[in-house]
C-alpha cells in the first residue's frame, strides 16, 4: 500500500504542474516542444504504474458498500465518460464546463465509493480524485482560463466519445484492473 500512495503523490504533482504558471512556465521552457508529450506520457506512465500498485496492494476491508452502490457506479461512470468525451472533443460545452477532466473523475470516485469497500480501492481512488480536484482548485484560483477553438459538430463527437470510450472499459476493466465489471461469456450460445 506505501507504494501505491508514494504514486499517487507523484501522480498528483505531476498533475498539480499545468495548474501552477510558474511551475508550467518552467516545465515548458525547459522541456519545449516535447512539453505535451512528455507531460502526456509521464502520466500514462505513472497511471499504469498506480494501476499495477493497486493490484498489488493487500485489499483490507474499510466499509460495506451499499447493495444498491454497484448499479450507481454504472450510472456515474457513464456520465463520467460523457465528461471525458467533452474535455476530448472541442466543440461548445468544453468552452462551457471549465474542467471537464476534474467533473469526470469526480463522478467517477463517487461511483466507485459506492461500489468498493476495500483499502486499496478507496486509496486508489481518493488518490486520483484528489489529484483532480486539486488541480482544478488550483487552475481556477492561479490561471486565467482562455477558451478553445469550438468546433463544429464535436458537441456529438464528445457524447460518441464518451459512450465509446465507456464501452470499451467497461469491457477491458477486468484486464487492466483486475475486476471485470460484465462478463458476457453467460450470453454466448
């Protein structure tokens, strides 16, 4: 479990960088052009490695999570990745939602609160929520935010993306995380 918090720290201060100027300011002049993929790839870098330290962790047992929870986590989860879709795709309601990444990841942590009731998840969790949460507290107290080019039509590529990209994890959960979420090798014939 000290690995996965020791991650997690390093992954919210990865993510605490874009929301400082300063610190933003440096990162770029010191990285310059690769600052976007370097900042990208650190971390997916460091989620996977956050992902590998969950499932190593011991699981522990912290609370019983409502029998009603997992059904919740559906709900939420999916209008997480309706928000992921928004901050991905440029069109209006990114301009609208100032931090769609933060809203997602919140939707997602409480649904999965609801649905998870052991150590290594809470942590995992409340890690990734904090990360989000504290960057846009941050960008919003120490940054002026300037809107994006809007383009047309990717109002409906953001709910497409979303739905996409909620598809696929929820069928590629049990291998990334470990803990498939629907098995539909009961629907084959």
């Amino acid at each position: 479990m000290t690995v996965l918090v020791f991650l997690l720290a390093v992954f919210a201060a990865v993510h605490v960088i874009p929301a400082i100027p300063r610190a933003k300011a440096a990162a770029q002049r010191s990285l310059g052009k690769a600052y976007g993929a370097a900042y990208g790839i650190a971390s997916l870098v460091l989620l996977v490695l956050c992902v590998w330290a969950f499932r190593q962790a011991d699981p522990g047992f912290l609370y019983e999570p409502p029998a009603w929870g997992r059904h919740a986590n559906f709900l939420l989860t999916l209008v997480a990745f309706l928000f992921i879709g928004i901050f991905l795709a440029r069109g209006s309601w990114r301009n609208r939602v100032r931090y769609p990444m933060a809203i997602a990841v919140t939707f997602w942590a409480v649904g999965h609160l609801l649905a998870n009731g052991e150590a290594r998840s809470v942590t995992f969790i409340a890690g990734l929520a904090g990360a989000a949460l504290l960057h846009a507290f941050l960008a919003s107290r120490l940054t002026e935010r300037t809107p994006s080019d809007e383009r047309g039509g990717h109002d409906l590529l953001s709910v497409l993306f979303g739905l996409a990209l909620y598809g696929l994890m929820a069928q590629l959960h049990g291998v990334l995380i470990g803990m498939p979420v629907i098995n539909l090798a009961g629907f084959a014939p």
